[in-house]
C-alpha cells in the first residue's frame, strides 16, 4: 500500500464517518436513508455518460453487491435507531476487517504477509477497544438487539467489501463501476418509501432534503476512493485503514451528540495508529 493509496483511504474515512454521522442525526431513519440512497442515484446516473460502462465480467458483483448494500442499510437504520451512534459505529465498523481478512484469503487469494497481518491484528485490537468502550460509555446496560444489529452491519460491510474488491477489478474502470453501484443500489429505499408514504414521500423529506443530499455526495466520494485504492493494494490492509473512520466517528459521538471520549478511546487511537503504520510498512 503506497502512501497515495493510503492517504486517499484515510480521506475516505472521514467521509464515510461523517455521512454516518449525518445519518444518525436526522431522527426519521428512513428519511434520511431515503435522501442518502436516493442521492446516490441521482449522483451515479449523471455519472454514467461520462465514464465507461464497466466490463461484462463485473456485472455478476454489482448484482449482488446492490442486494448486499441493501441489506446494509437496513441494518444500519437498525443499529443507528437502536444504539448510540458512539456504541453502534464502531461494532458495526470495527468487525469488518477481521471478516475481511478471512473472505479475502478464501475468495481472492490474498493471505496477508507478516507485517499486513499484524497491521490488521493490532487495528483490530484498536477498533474492539474503542467498540467495547462505546458500550461501557453509554451508561446503561448493553442492549444485545443493538449489538447484535450493529454485529450484522459489520458482517455485511464485509461481505460487500470483498464482492466490490473482486467485481471493480473486473470492471476495467472504478468510476464507471461506483456510478452503475450507486444506480442499483440507490433504488431499493426510495421505492419501498415511495411505497410506505404513499402521497407524502416529498413533504417528508423536504426538511432533511440538503443535508440529507449532502450526505450521498460524501457516501458516493466515501466508496469511490475505496473502490479505487482496491484496484492497487489488497482488500484486508485497506478495509482495517478505512476503518479508522471509527476514530472519527468518535470525535462526532463526542463532539456534536455529547458521548464520552474518554482516555481508553485515546489508548485505542494510539492502537489504530500503530496498525496503520505496520500496514504502510508492509507497503
């Protein structure tokens, strides 16, 4: 991973943790995925004419990525409305690159040398210190559906990890598989909200529409540079070093939602950081 590469997926990780942000903070969990899904669309469909239309070999991933992002958000609506959003990102994040790791090596053929393999097991002592002390920081007793929402988010953030490592190598262009992703994604929301606010979907979103819009504008920029840095480095060191958006995703918790930092957040920081650097190492 050259410092190109990781510094577009650190860039990556700010984005991402700041459209989840965003998403957590329009109370109407439907709304607010319904404007971020359906702005993604829109971003993906005034794309296309100007990027190539990706390979036949990458339609089979964008198929099945779509139904698998699906799901995704509906987890992630979940989590966001059962947990603390300082509880539920880091869980649903930090379970991903482990998972990662291990489809990568089963699927791609990517089992990671001595030096990406201790990057992505000291990121991952990071993430779990900074997951379990969501769980202690909210005060009360962990809620097991939330955890166990924010557990299946993690699984499927996995899954549609290595399904678009594969399908955006096979696309013969990165941008042209994130605007067609964002199409076939980008419908299953809005139609099922078109269907559930049947006369009332804009009077509903109205409200939320800019923030909401600005949200899908950081999720497509978010995914975009990750698809790219997939092209040139391998799935599991960049899943963990996009995963320190949790980090980020902590700073918002404790910033805007008034959640605790705290110094073992710090300690699990200072653990992410140390994980980044081996994984460049290894770079």
């Amino acid at each position: 991973m050259t410092p190109v590469v990781a510094s577009a997926v650190l860039l990556a990780a700010v984005t991402h943790a700041c459209w989840n942000a965003i998403a957590h903070h329009i109370t109407d969990k439907l709304v607010g995925f319904t404007l971020i899904s359906g702005g993604g669309l829109l971003i993906g469909a005034l794309l296309t004419p100007f990027v190539p239309l990706p390979a036949a070999g990458a339609w089979p991933y964008l198929l099945l990525s779509a139904a698998v992002h699906v799901g995704y958000y509906a987890l992630l609506m979940r989590s966001f409305k059962l947990g603390d959003f300082g509880q539920a990102y880091p869980i649903a994040r930090g379970t991903a690159p482990l998972v990662v790791t291990v489809l990568a090596a089963v699927f791609a053929g990517e089992i990671p040398d001595g030096w990406q393999a201790a990057g992505v097991a000291v990121s991952c002592a990071g993430l779990t210190g900074l997951a379990l002390w969501g769980i202690r920081g909210s005060g009360r007793r962990p809620d097991w559906a939330a955890l166990t929402a924010a557990l299946a988010t993690g699984v499927s953030i996995a899954a549609y990890t290595v399904v678009d490592g594969l399908g955006v190598r096979a696309s013969g262009s990165s941008m042209g598989y994130i605007a067609w992703l964002m199409i076939l994604e980008g419908l299953a929301i809005p139609l099922y909200a078109a269907w559930r606010w049947r006369g009332q979907l804009l009077p509903r979103l109205r409200p939320f529409a800019a923030v909401g819009l600005l949200g899908a504008a950081l999720s497509v920029a978010a995914y975009g540079l990750v698809l790219w840095a997939q092209t040139r480095a391998e799935l599991a060191p960049i899943s963990a070093l996009r995963e320190s958006s949790i980090i980020v995703g902590a700073a918002i918790g404790a910033i805007f939602f008034k959640e605790r930092f705290g110094a073992p957040r710090l300690v699990a920081a200072g653990l992410m950081v140390a994980g980044i650097g081996l994984m460049l190492h290894a770079g």
